[in-house]
C-alpha cells in the first residue's frame, strides 16, 4: 500500500473510530458536487489500503485530563467529541464534535475508479471548498487555561509529569495516532530544569527512540545548550505535538490544539524560568500568533508564568547554517536572563 493510501486509511479510520464521517463538512453534501467526486475519488484508495492491512487492535482506554475549573480566557475550538464515547478506544475529553453523518460508510461508496497513487495525504486536505479544515483561532497557552492556584514542589515534580505521561496513555485523541507513530515522545530532561526547549513535533529519529530531538537536529540542539554552559540532563525538552507528523509535516491545528494540554501541564509542573521556542510552529502554538519569526525574535514573551525567547529551529539552521549566528543571539539573551557563562575553552 503507497503511503498516500496508508495515510488516507489512517485517517478515515480515525474518524469512523470517533463516529464522525463528516467532519470538515459545511453544507448539504447530496447537493455538492464536489463531494461525490472526492469521495468517489477516495473510496477506493480507502478500500484498497483496508484489504492490505488488517485492523489495528483497539487500545487501552486513557483516564480523562483534569482542566481548571475556571477559565476566563476564549477556548480553543472544541475537538470532535464522538456520539458515543464509551465505544471509542482512547478516548479523551479534549476532543472536538460533529454529528456523525446518517449517510453510509465511505467505503460503500467506492466506484471502479482507480485510487490515486502518488500524491501524499496532505494533498487530500483542500484549503478551501466544503472539506476545507474549519479556521481555528489562535488561543495561546496563557488563554488556554488560568495559571494552577498552587505551584508543584520541585520533589513532586516527577511523579506530577509521569502522571501527566500516563494520562496521556496509548493516545488516540488526535489523527497523529493513526498516521503511523511508533512512540509517543513524551519529554526528556530534569523536571526541575530552569530552561526548557519547546519544538515541533518528533522526527523519524525520536519516533523510533521515543526521545526528543535526538537525531542531527538534536545534535545540534546538545550543541546549543553546551554552547550555553549547560548540559541536555539540565533543561527540559518537549514538543506541540508528541506523535510523528507524516513526512514531518507541521501538525495540523486539531492536531496541536488537542494535543497542547499536554505540554500546558508539563509546563506548569516544571515551572521553567525561561522557555525556548524552536521555530515557527512551536511559537505559534505557545504565543498564539501566527507571525513570521523574525517578528517574534528579539523580545520576551510570557508563557505559563515564564520568560519566553523565540529563536530558529535546529532543523531550519541545518539547513541554512548561516542563520546560526542569529541564533546564538537569542541564546545569549536567555543566558543572560539566567547568568549562565558559556563553559571555558580548554
Ligand atoms: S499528537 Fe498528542 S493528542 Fe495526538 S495522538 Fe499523539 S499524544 Fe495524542
């Protein structure tokens, strides 16, 4: 099965999983043309990919995440919440809502029309039409939800972020689960660290170790914070998303809405004196703004409590090393904040 076909599958198995055959739907789909002809489009990729895999087991049921009680701030928009929770594995309470649709499974649809072969799944996702995803306003981590009214002891902090880990479970809340994750990449580093390092989401490297940024961009990132006059067992490191995007693309927003609670509450637990946004997408999310970096580096913003830099990605500075200077910049604002020396030279 092509990976486009796998994708496709993943995905359409998340929504029958959620009861939701529609989700993107907006209007009246026996008028819209152009749902018949995406669906007959579709279908088969669908059923092939049903025939060449077999369904996965379901898993284990993950205890719902506690929210405060009492937020004053805009929520985030609702993930879909199914019409029958109970029968849904995973499930959890931060996912959003549509009606399921009365119409029949995508799959008796399915016309003799061959499945399309090459194209990836993100060129399924039309950016405009009746299956465009729904906008989804910005909400930054400090509208999210109001700071905890009382902070974690550093000798609790451990046991406060694997009970964060396992709320978290065999997740299944947003499509990242069923577009081939092999781990869920959860954290690493000291729950007590003074700085923190938020990225992405998980390459190919830390999918398969089940540890953040580990692969070339992670050397670079060691590379930085040594630069620093720190080791990586010093600070904290997580991602928006904690399941490998396909193709590392940038999570869809349902998919770093839903999993942004997550990374709220280890926030909040480690109480990080300074924050370290890694690239566009980690600043979005935090901030909730959507601004090119260079707006955004420079200056210190305010997440959960902490000071927040915004600087490029190690991945992006692989790319173009030349930007690695400008880097170094914001990480001697942070070093600054922190009086932190960089280590002698022998
Ligand atoms: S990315 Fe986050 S919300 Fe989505 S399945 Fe993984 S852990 Fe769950």
């Amino acid at each position: 099965m092509d990976l486009s076909a796998e994708a496709l599958r993943g995905y359409i198995d998340y929504l029958r999983d959620m009861g939701v055959y529609d989700m993107y739907r907006q209007g009246d789909p026996a008028d819209s043309s152009e749902l018949q002809t995406w669906l007959k489009t579709l279908a088969p990729a669908v059923a092939a990919g049903a025939t060449a895999a077999p369904v996965a087991a379901p898993r284990a049921a993950a205890p719902p995440l506690s929210r405060p009680s009492a937020p004053a701030a805009p929520q985030r928009p609702a993930p879909v919440r199914p019409a029958t929770p109970a029968s849904r594995p995973g499930a959890g309470p931060d996912i959003v809502i549509a009606a399921p649709a009365s119409a029949a499974p995508m799959r008796a649809e399915a016309p003799a029309i061959a499945p399309p072969t090459s194209a990836p799944f993100d060129d399924f996702i039309p950016e405009t039409g009746p299956f465009a995803p729904p906008s989804m306003p910005l909400v930054s981590f400090n509208q999210l939800a109001p700071l905890p009214a009382s902070r974690i002891t550093p000798q609790d902090k451990a046991a406060a972020l694997q009970s964060v880990r396992d709320i978290i479970g065999d997740c299944t809340r947003c499509p990242l689960a069923y577009a081939g994750r092999h781990s869920i990449v959860f954290a690493d580093g000291d729950p007590n660290a003074q700085l923190m390092f938020v990225g992405e989401g998980p390459g190919a490297d830390e999918d398969e170790s089940g540890i953040p940024f580990v692969g070339k961009a992670g050397q670079l990132l060691n590379n930085m914070i040594n630069a620093m006059g720190l080791k990586r067992e010093q600070v904290y490191i997580a991602n928006i998303v904690k399941c490998r995007p396909p193709k590392n693309r940038v999570p869809e927003p349902v998919e770093a809405n839903t999993c942004s609670p997550f990374l709220l509450q280890q926030i909040d637990i480690v109480q990080p004196k300074v924050i370290v946004a890694l690239g566009a997408t980690a600043a979005t999310y935090l901030l909730g703004l959507k601004q090119p970096l260079a707006g955004l580096r420079g200056q210190w913003h305010d997440v959960r409590g902490a000071k927040c830099a915004v600087t490029y990605h190690p991945a992006f500075l692989l790319r173009d090393p030349r930007q690695k200077g400008e880097a170094w910049k914001d990480l001697q604002r942070v070093m600054v904040e922190l009086d932190l020396k960089p280590p002698a030279r022998a």
